[in-house]
C-alpha cells in the first residue's frame, strides 16, 4: 500500500505542477490584455488630441473609433473567458492540493502504524529472549 500511495502523491504532485503552469500562463494573458487595453486607452487619448487640432486627423479618427471600439470588446471578451478558466483552474489547485494533504496524511498514519507494528515485534523479541534467560536461570 506504501508504493501505491507514493504513487498517488506523485501523479497529485503533477496534477498541481500542470494546474501551476496553465495557471502561470492565464495570469500572463491576462496581464498582457489589462497591458494592452491601458496602452489602447492611452492610444486613444493621442488620437483624440490630434483630431481635435488637425482637420486630417479628425477624419481618419473617425474610421479609427469603431474599430477600437470592436478592439476593447474584443479583449474584455477574451478576459472575461480568461478569468472563468483561472477561477477554474484556481478551484481545480484547491481540490488537488486538499487530495494531496489526504493521500499525505494517509501516508503518515501507515507509517506510523508500521512504526507501531516494528516496535510490537521487537518488545515480543525481547520478552522472548528475557524469557528464555528466565527460563535457564531456574
């Protein structure tokens, strides 16, 4: 049952590595979009002053609006997912390091009742042996 449970504690150990790194990476994109919608916004401050003191920049600003408009509901779109899949795989971490504290626990008690067991067979040993010394002595 020990090798099995190493075994368990093992492929639970993975399971949390995979969740760290697919969590490690949702995080990333998630920093990369809050980067980009602050880099767009201040984007969209400079082409709002231009258009404001240029007459050519004023009727480009308006082919350019919408399609920042359809770039932030874009990336809103894409976080929202993104922070649905980390809460998932925030919940998924939870639950594998709740099962590797069980399996850890497990792992601890069957020692222990090893532990118990070998002390059980070396007092038997002993009062075998203060026994047999009992025994020749009378």
């Amino acid at each position: 049952m020990s090798k099995a449970l190493n075994t368990l504690a093992r492929l639970q150990r993975a399971q949390i590595d995979e969740a760290k790194a697919a969590l490690a990476e949702v995080v990333s994109a998630r920093a990369s979009i809050a980067a980009r919608q602050i880099s767009l916004e201040a984007e969209i401050a400079d082409e709002q002053r231009m258009a404001a003191t240029h007459e050519d920049a004023r009727a480009a600003y308006g082919s350019y609006a919408p399609r920042v408009v359809q770039e932030k509901r874009a990336m809103a779109a894409t976080d929202a997912r993104l922070a649905g899949e980390e809460d998932a795989i925030r919940e998924r971490l939870s639950a594998a390091y709740i099962e590797l504290k069980k399996i850890e626990h497990l792992m601890a008690t069957q020692a222990e009742r090893e532990r118990l067991a070998e002390n059980a067979r070396e007092m038997a040993s002993l009062d075998e042996a203060a026994a047999m010394r009992a025994a020749r002595r009378s």
